[in-house]
C-alpha cells in the first residue's frame, strides 16, 4: 500500500513541476514586461519578476489561482520598490544639500550630513542610516547588522545625543 501510494504521490508531484513550468513559460515575460512600463528599467523588472515567481512557485497549490497572486505578489514588490526608491531620493537630497546659512548669518549643519555623520563610531553611523534614512525597523536593523535590538536602540539613542550635541556645540 505505501509503494503504490508513493508512486501516485511521486506521480503528482511530476504534474505540479510540469504546470509550474508551463506556467512560468507561459507567463513570465509577460509579467516582466507589465514590470517593466512601471519601473522603467529592465534589471529591476526582472528581479521582481523573478522574485514573484519565487514567492508563488514556494507557495504553489490548486485551490487558488495562480495569475492572480503572481500580480498580486508583483504588485507588493513594485510598492516596496517605490517605496525604497523614493527613501533613496530623499536620503541622496538630504546627502547633496548645500550648507546654508542660519538666520543669524551662522552656517548650519543641516544640510551636510555626511559632515554630521562622519564623527560618529561606524556601529552607530549604519544603525542610523538604516533606521532613519532606509527607513528600517529597529528589529529590522538587528537583523541586518547582527546586533541585538537592545544594543541597537542604544547605538541610536548615542547617535542621536552625539549629533544634537555637535550641533548645540556649533552654536556657541
């Protein structure tokens, strides 16, 4: 009884490849194409593509239709992108800014936030960045730097208190 019931199991198992398969033959340049008028570039297109298909095909079944999560699926990523994107812009507006002066004729910190940034210890600079500017969870953060979330919250706090510091100093 397990023999055969292993044969029909290894039987499906060889249908759902070969409808995967045709499925991603038969959809994915498609998809890549509709990415692409969205995000006007084609190696980005292709990676959510790509990663869209991932998500669906690691979650594949019957009781659902596949087309429509694959947008669905797709859809998100473009969201993340724009999102991710338009922090970059700002990140890179905030980096490029000019130094500008006070009211009172002093120049301010402001602007340049490489010059605000470069005294602080690397742990504390990235904890930052990826926080404030990538727009990161603290959790997030731990995750991608290996640092405990304790130990991160803490590298803010002192990066916040160093900056404001800094900045209260040049006032004087």
């Amino acid at each position: 009884m397990t023999v055969g019931r292993g044969l029909r199991e290894a039987g499906r198992s060889v249908v759902h490849e070969d409808a995967r398969r045709d499925f991603f033959e038969a959809n994915y340049d498609r998809l890549a194409g509709w990415v692409r008028r969205q995000v006007d570039d084609d190696e980005t297109a292709h990676d959510i593509a790509a990663e869209a298909f991932t998500r669906l095909l690691s979650r594949w079944s019957d009781s659902y239709d596949p087309h429509a999560y694959l947008y669905k699926v797709a859809v998100n990523l473009l969201r993340d992108h724009w999102r991710r994107a338009l922090r970059e812009r700002r990140a890179f507006a905030l980096a490029a800014a000019d130094q500008r002066d006070d009211a009172d004729g002093r120049p301010s910190h402001g602007g340049d936030l490489r010059v605000m940034l470069a005294p602080l210890p690397e742990h504390q600079r990235v904890a930052l960045l990826l926080h404030y500017l990538a727009g990161f969870s603290v959790r997030e953060v731990s995750a991608i730097i290996g640092r405990p979330e304790g130990t991160v919250k803490s590298d803010l706090y002192q990066a916040r208190a160093r900056i404001r510091a800094e900045l209260d100093g040049s006032d004087d």
